[in-house]
C-alpha cells in the first residue's frame, strides 16, 4: 500500500470513530526490560557477546547478520518499537488497547533478535514476523526512521486531525483530503504543507524553496558532505516524502555499492504542481489551506477562551465559498451572453465574410471564454471542500446559539418561545447559526433607536420546521420582498447586501428549504424558513 493510500485509511479510521480515534502509546521502559530478558537468553544461546559493551565496529563486520542485527536493535530499540507500533496499529489491530498492542510489540521484538516467543495464533504471528523483519531490514540499512512515515503524527503536524484529551478528530482539512481524488489529493497536501512551512528545513511541509530547488535541478545527486557542511540547505526527509507520494524518484544510501550519498529524479507530472508552490500562486487550493488554517486556529483560541459572539463570525472557509459563489455567479453572468452573442454574429455575417479568418479569431475567444469559465467553475469546486459538512442538529439549540451572540444588540427586545424537543434536521449548523444571526440582526436593526419588538418562534407544519423572525419595524415593501435575497442588494445605506443572500444560500442551497419575506402580524417584516423533515430525521 501506498503512503497517500495509508494516509487515506487512518484517516477514515478518525472519521468512523465515535469521539475520535485514541492515540497510541507505548511504554518504552517495559518494552526495553522484555528486550534486555530475551536478549540474556539469545547472546546466551549463540555463544554470541553478552557484555554491556558493543562490539567495535571493524568487528562487528567479522560476526553472523543475525548477530549484528541482536546489537544494533540494542541501541536503537525505540525506533523498532516505534515503527512495530504504527504497523500494527495501521494494518493488524486498529482497535487494540495499550495492554494488547504492548503484548504484540514484544512478540516483534522476540522475532526480530531470535527469541521463541509467540502471540498463540499462527496467522498473527507471520504477519508480527512481516512488520518485524521490515523493521529490523531498516536498521541493518542505518536507515533513518523520519516522523512523517507515521501517517498519524504526520496528519497532526499538518492539521489534517486535531488532538484533544489524547484522541484524534478530523479537521476540515482533513476531510477536504478524502473528498479529492488521486492527483487532486496530492495537490491539496502541498497547498496545505506550503501554507504552514517554516522553511527550507521543515522536515513536515515543502517550503517555495524546495520547491524551485526541484524545478531548477529535476535530477542531481547530494554527497553526504553536502549536507554536512550546509551547501544543501534542504530538508531531506521531504524529499524523501515527496518520493513516497510518487512525485519524484529518490535513491538512498547503498554503502554495499560504495553510495555515500542519496539521489532524486522529478517526475513530470509534478512540475506543474511545484511550480504553484515555488511561485506562491494564489491557486483555489492555496486559497482554501489558506481559510481553513485560519480557521483552525481560530478554534483553537476559542478552545482557550471561549468567545460567545463567535456565532457572529462567518468562518473563513465559509466566506471563500461564498464569495466563490459570487464570483462565478458574475463571471457566468458576464462571458455566458458574451459567447451567445458571438455564436450569433458569426452566423449572421459568416456569408459577408472572409470565413477563414473569422473562424480563427472565434476559436481564440471560444478558447479564452472557455478557459475562464473553466477556472471559475474550478474555484467554486475547491472552494467548497472545505465548507463545513452537513449533519444532524438541534434547531432549538442553534436557535439559542445565534441568539446569546446577539444579546447586546438585541436590546432586550426580544421574544422568543422556542419549541423544546423539536425534531433534527440535517445541514451545516455553524452557518445555519450565521443565516439565523444575520436576520436577527436585521431585525434589531429596523427597530433600533426605539422600543421596538423582535419575536423569534418555531412550529411544525406537516412534514416540515418553520422558524419566523417578526419585528415591528418599518416592514419591506411588497416589490422588493424578492430581489432583497440578491447578493449585492441591501435593506439599507450602508448595508453589505451578503447577509440575506447566505441565508438564502444556507437554507434553499445546503438545506433544501425555503426562506421567504412577507408581513409581519407585528406590523413590521416576517422572515420565514421552512425546512422539510424527512430530510433532517435523527436515524
């Protein structure tokens, strides 16, 4: 299996468990004493060294494989046991707790130095014997075991999970990687790695640097001294992951062969990729690591000191889908009739005309038109991977939710008898909470200034939810009851003309609902949503 391919199963391993994916340990002082017990028994009955000293290393090429092999795990046991760990974990026994996983990782430490013991069941142990061998061939090359081969540790460094009371979740980000196929998914992890790098060096992420340094040199060969004395001012275990997403070919040390050194060729499919990353475009994926990073960290501040407008707040990979959306919806407007127009002048004048030369110039707009509206369709496409997915909710509680953030405006104006125990429905809830807050803000809004009323209420109606929001304020005039929902088109001087196009988006686009304008019995306006049950039922 691939690494991009185990990547995508430990990350769907997160997502499928209830409350996160615990994170693994290992007791590293009870493996060394099982280590030190079997190693007493193994020196003892090859007749090998049982002192405390290592052989040298001039002698150490005189002994048996096997005997070299029992002192260098010696030394370097946590690396054994660290990689045992993550193989176990990842392909035999995903679900076992600290005790079993333990068991099992002293097996692979008997099997790696010659000891007897077992785990009892045949087929485990030829598979412990598998990811042990594995793991002793690393050591016997003096293979260096980098911190990213463990798809868990790496998705953490990138923010592909998120770690809270020692279990793992999947952030956006992470799911965004499992919503994009093959290239895509490659793609998107360098615009993510790219987005947090810390520079050449950064053993977890591709820095622009590297990335000109692959463009500008596709193929080379580094001695060791290069980056001994700094002249390859690199990180080599990025390289080496690069190579391991088949982005470029790379060959380690071989001392058998005298290679001292280590060598990569860039495979020409990546080029296209590095060259976004070396030149720091603003490409729709860079621009969506951008906003869910952003986003990341905003929660982790809100995880220290929790802020209670934060339902205020569009979150940042919220408002690029949203403004995606606006971009495409203007460009479309704009070129779509431009091309209908053109088709229209070639048939009408082609007859009066030089065809050869007509037809020409109309391919180099057909092509233009086409790869402008190709890049926006791109744009929205990402854009949206990382908006927050649909699930069940509470509306009673998004209800409350939207309301605590609006307290200050609302003056104590409000009226609010929400129906307890209604039933879920499905959709984003932080941006439902965003469409609700916006109209309740619109609402204080039309009665500020005075001692106005805003009711907020929910019924059921047949095989649906409605929520109204009712004010008392100067209302909307019939003729624009519709056009308000427009992107662009504001209630009032000053206004964005965004907050009641989300809410049209939230509730109609992601929810399949309605929202409507209408009277208020208060004598003001009457906002309005219906959402249909059947879709938004608790299993």
């Amino acid at each position: 299996m691939g690494y991009l391919e185990r990547l995508r199963s430990y990350l769907e391993r997160v997502a499928r468990a209830p409350g996160g994916l615990s994170a693994v340990h290992v007791d590293l002082a009870a493996h060394r004493r099982h280590f030190a017990a079997a190693w007493e028994r193994v020196v003892a009955s090859r007749g090998a060294r049982a002192g405390d000293t290592p052989p040298a290393p001039w002698e150490l090429d005189m002994w048996r494989k096997e005997d070299q092999l029992l002192y260098t795990m010696r030394s370097d046991l946590p690396t054994f046991v660290e990689e045992v760990a993550d193989q176990l974990v990842e392909s035999l026994v995903p679900d076992a707790s600290a005790d079993e996983l333990g068991k099992l990782v002293n097996v692979a430490i008997s099997f790696g130095i010659g000891a007897e013991d077992t785990s009892g069941a045949p087929g485990l142990d030829q598979e412990i014997g598998r990811i042990a061998e594995a793991a002793c061939a690393r050591l016997q090359r003096s293979q260096q075991r980098y911190g990213w081969e463990s798809p868990a540790r790496y998705a953490f460094e990138i923010r592909a999970t998120r770690k809270h009371a020692d279990r793992y979740t999947l952030t956006r980000s992470g799911a965004t990687l499992l919503s994009l196929p093959g290239l895509d998914a490659v793609r998107w992890l360098l615009a993510l790695e790219a987005a947090q790098s810390l520079g050449p060096v950064d053993e977890w992420r591709i820095s622009p640097e590297l990335a000109a340094q692959l463009l500008k040199e596709p193929q080379r060969e580094v001695d060791v001294d290069e980056l001994l004395d700094g002249s390859w001012p690199f990180s080599l275990a990025t390289v080496r992951r690069l190579g391991a997403i088949k982005l470029l070919q790379y060959q380690g040390q071989d001392l058998e062969r005298g290679f001292r050194g280590w060598s990569y060729t860039v495979f020409d499919r990546a080029r296209p990729l590095l060259e976004d990353i070396a030149e720091q475009r603003a490409t729709p994926f860079a621009v969506l690591a951008d906003a869910l990073l952003r986003d990341e960290v905003a929660l982790a501040l809100d995880s220290i000191r929790p802020d209670p407008a934060r339902a205020l707040r569009e979150s940042a990979a919220a408002a690029t889908a949203l403004q995606a959306r606006m971009v495409v919806h203007e460009i479309r407007n704009a070129l779509v009739p431009a091309q209908i127009a053109l088709s229209r002048l070639v048939r009408e004048l082609g007859h009066a005309m030089d065809g050869e030369p007509l037809q020409r110039h109309r391919g180099r707009v057909d092509a233009g038109i086409h790869r402008a509206l190709a890049f926006a369709d791109e744009m929205l496409r990402v854009a949206n991977l990382g908006v927050e997915p649909a699930a069940p909710f509470d509306v009673a509680a998004a209800l409350r939710d939207a309301i605590a953030g609006l307290a200050a405006e609302l003056n104590g104006g409000l009226r609010c008898a929400p129906l307890e125990g209604a039933p879920a429905v499905v959709g984003p809830r932080g941006r439902f909470i965003l469409a609700i807050t916006n109209l309740l803000r619109n609402a204080a809004q039309a009665v500020a200034g005075r001692d106005g009323i805003v009711e907020v209420s929910l019924e059921l109606k047949d095989d649906a939810l409605a929520l109204r929001v009712d004010d008392d304020g100067p209302g909307v005039p019939p003729d624009q009851r519709r056009a308000i929902f427009e992107p662009g088109v504001a209630l009032r001087a000053g206004g964005s003309g965004q907050g009641l196009a989300l809410v049209h988006q939230v509730i109609e686009g992601e929810m399949s609902g309605s929202v409507a304008c209408m009277e208020s019995p208060l004598g003001g306006a009457r906002f309005e949503i219906v959402i249909p049950l059947q879709r938004g039922r608790t299993p």
